[in-house]
C-alpha cells in the first residue's frame, strides 16, 4: 500500500515526506517498499495446516465487528489507517461502512473494540525483522509467542501484520515469521501486501508478475492474497493493468483455493485523483466481480504531505464529500456480503470493449450479449449450490440500462438489493446500472 516504491507515472517522492502519523509509524511516500500509511498483508507458511483449513480460518477471521456467534460475518472493507486517538472518530470509522482498521500497535485495540471495529496489529514482534533475509526462526518463534500472549486474546485483534510490497526473495522470511505467529495463535492471521503488477520485475524479483504471486503462495502458502493497485488517474482515465491485475489474483485464488484482497485508492495523491461516487462503486464491484473476499482503502486519514488530498477525513479532521461517497459504496457490499463470501468464482469476463489479456463471453458462460455499454460479468456457485451472476458498469460516467441477452434464458432471475440484501424480482426499473455501479442475480436455470 505504498504510495509507493514503484513510479506509478507520479514524481520518485524524497524520503523526507514522512506522513504525520507518528504514533503508528506510517510513512507516507516511501521509494524503498516502506510505504505511506499502513501496509497490507503478511504471508504465511502452512506449517502441518492444508491450505482448504486455512482458507476456512481466513474466511471465518473476516468478522469485523466483535459479533456473536450466531451473527452474519460482515464483508471485510479495511481502512489502512491509523485508529485515531478521539473514540468519536473511530466510531465515524465504524459508521461509514468499515468492519477492520490497521496496521496500529497495540495500544489501539481497545479503541476498536469499543467501535464494534476489528484491527490489524503491527508491532515490533511482527515486523522488526531488518530486511526480512535470513530470519531467525528461534527468535520469530520467541516475539510471536510474545506478542500473542499480550495481544492474542484481545476481541478486537484480526491479524498480525507483517510487511508490504516485499521483493520475491524476501518470501522465506516472511514464511519464517508467519509460520511462527500461525502456530502460536491459529486463531488469527498474518498479513502481508503484495505489489501491483505495474512494478517491474526487478522490484518483485520474478519473471513475470503471474510467478511473483505463485511463488509466494508456493513459498509461504498464505491464508489470503493482497495486493495494491492505484488506477484512478488524475484525467479520468483507468490506468493500464487493472482488470489485468485483478485477473492474476483470481487466476491464483482459484488455483489454490486462497482468498484475495484488492486495495484501492480513497483519497488523491501525486497523479491520482479525487474518487467519487461512481470510483468507489467501480472499485468496489469490480473486485467483488472477479471474486474478490475483501477490499482495503489508502486512506482513510488524509496526510499533511505533498498533494495529498480529499481523503475521507482531511488534515484537519473533518469529514469530507469522499467520506460519504465510500460509506455508499461499503453500505451496499455490506448488503451483499453475506452472499459475496458463500460464493465460488467460476469465471469472469468483459462484454463490449474486452481489455487486453482478458476475455469475452463463450457460449459456456451465461450472458452472450448486453448491448449498448461496457460490462464486467462475474459468475458464482453458492455453497448451497445455486448460481449467481453480478454485473458491473465500467462507465463511471454514464448510466446504463441492461438489456441482457442469455445463452439460455433462465427461468427466474431475482435481483439482490444493494440497499436491503433481500431478492427482489429483476424487471422494469431495476434493470438500470448507475456510473461504476454493480448488481447481484440469482438465476435459476
């Protein structure tokens, strides 16, 4: 989650725009992979776990607010963020849709839990570990069971993070230290954030970005991936790669059965610009489209730094227009949510212009044809076994009507509300797809 050590087409930004943040030791701005807020996931190696129990260990650790055992699980929408010190503002967090917040150290966690809010925790223990070669395993072993015996029952802890935008070679390290913080505490992840594939090669050390994610699935067999990538350019265009690289994930993730993350801009910085109602609604759909099991936000908390911008909190504290452009957006994947994590991905694929590397329809799929626009198409087996198809709009200027033509007209299609997560007959008005905006069927054959 960088702002990166990779030129995204922004300025290299100099070491000496540190983020404003010191308590949780963010930097925003970083050349070097340390990047400028939080940072995202670490891997972890399966030790004696099959890599199916550890995806159901991710999938039940994606709970945020401290909720009953009986309760749905929310849909994992992280803000990478610091947990603000003022209780109110953490609550603001709450309400605004967020379920986890992180990466902060432990003072923090009692704030979340007070928030009904899950975090991410960073500390010495979980990242202290130089440039992440030649590990000691005793001593990973040692500040995990540290750690877990200070912090492992807190009700607000969700995972441990480890690093962000790691170099393949880094990847046994990592290994080392998730391994070591799995078996002292099984019960929560280790997290770690991969580069996007507009890195080069030598920034993630593989020969192609597609073996940079294998290689750490095979190295480290995480619980899930997370990856970032920054795309709403500054000009209105989507930059270069950003279906491309959310095909990669899903490739993987099916693959091997693991969970993905997409984080996504929430805020305008060097050449990306501020994201409306239509940007969260794009970036949001489109990663639950490709199977997406959670979506992280850089940032929550604008910083004073360069031409950081209209994040949803300023620099001066105060709630601005993005602020209720994402809480729309995560109100309805919240809506959806309950379904969105039952679901398999069984493909996906673009009808109107077809973005390089990825595909249209084939007769196998369920929709031939949506005239008159540009569309991304997910479809899904729910774990009862029923099917679901989700439709995204990549217009985030224009509305679309949609107009479908099936390869084999089904006999019910319902629509699941993004406003009420209840089916709802799929006719008349609710065939309309606001800019960015997607929609959630079932259809019975």
């Amino acid at each position: 989650m960088n702002a990166h050590c990779v030129n995204f087409g922004g300025p290299n930004i100099p070491a000496c725009h540190q983020a404003m943040y010191p308590s949780t030791r963010k930097r925003v701005g970083r050349t070097d992979i340390d990047r400028g807020a939080p940072r995202p996931m670490a891997d972890r190696n399966v030790c004696p776990t099959s890599m199916l129990r550890l995806c159901v260990l991710a999938l039940l650790l994606f709970a945020a607010p401290c909720a009953a055992a009986d309760d749905v699980l929310p849909f994992p929408i992280m803000a990478w963020s610091g947990v603000p010190q003022d209780p109110a503002m953490v609550k603001r967090m709450k309400d605004c849709g967020l379920t986890i917040i992180g990466p902060d150290g432990p003072d923090a966690l009692d704030r979340c839990q007070a928030a009904g809010l899950k975090m991410l925790l960073r500390a010495p223990e979980t990242e202290g570990y130089g440039n992440w070669q030649g590990v000691d395993a005793a001593l990973a072993k040692k500040n995990a069971e540290s750690l877990v015996a200070k912090t492992g029952k807190h009700p607000a802890l969700w995972g441990y993070y480890l690093t962000d935008e790691p170099h393949a070679a880094l990847f046994p390290g990592i290994a080392t230290v998730q391994n070591a913080f799995l078996a002292a505490d099984p019960n929560h992840i280790a997290f770690t954030n991969l580069l996007p594939n507009y890195a080069t090669p030598e920034q993630y050390g593989a020969k192609s970005y597609d073996d940079y994610l294998e290689r750490f699935v095979e190295v480290a067999h995480p619980p899930l991936l997370s990856y970032d990538f920054y795309g709403l350019n500054d000009d209105g265009s989507l930059r270069d790669g950003y279906f491309q690289n959310l095909e990669s994930a899903r490739r993987v993730s099916v693959k091997h059965n693991v969970p993905f993350f997409n984080v996504v801009l929430a805020l305008a910085h060097f050449t990306f610009r501020v994201p409306n109602d239509a940007d969260f609604n794009f970036q949001a759909f489109t990663t639950l489209a490709m199977g997406g099991k959670g979506i992280v936000y850089f940032m929550y908390l604008t910083p004073s730094v360069g031409n950081y911008r209209m994040g949803p909190v300023d620099q001066f504290g105060n709630e601005t227009p993005t602020w209720y452009n994402m809480q729309q957006a995560n109100l309805k994947v919240q809506k959806l949510g309950p379904i969105m994590l039952k679901l398999k991905s069984d493909d996906a694929y673009h009808i109107g212009k077809v973005p390089h590397d990825c595909h249209g329809p084939t007769d196998r799929n369920f929709i031939k044809n949506i005239p008159g626009g540009d569309y991304l198409v997910g479809e899904f087996t729910h774990a009862d076994g029923s099917k679901y198809v989700m439709i995204v709009n990549k217009d985030v200027k224009k509305s679309r009507y949609l107009p479908i033509a099936w390869n084999k007209q089904p006999k019910d299609v319902q629509m699941i509300s993004n406003y009420s997560g209840e089916p709802t007959p799929f006719v008349g008005e609710q065939c309309w797809l606001a800019p960015g905006d997607g929609i959630l069927l079932k259809v019975r054959f």
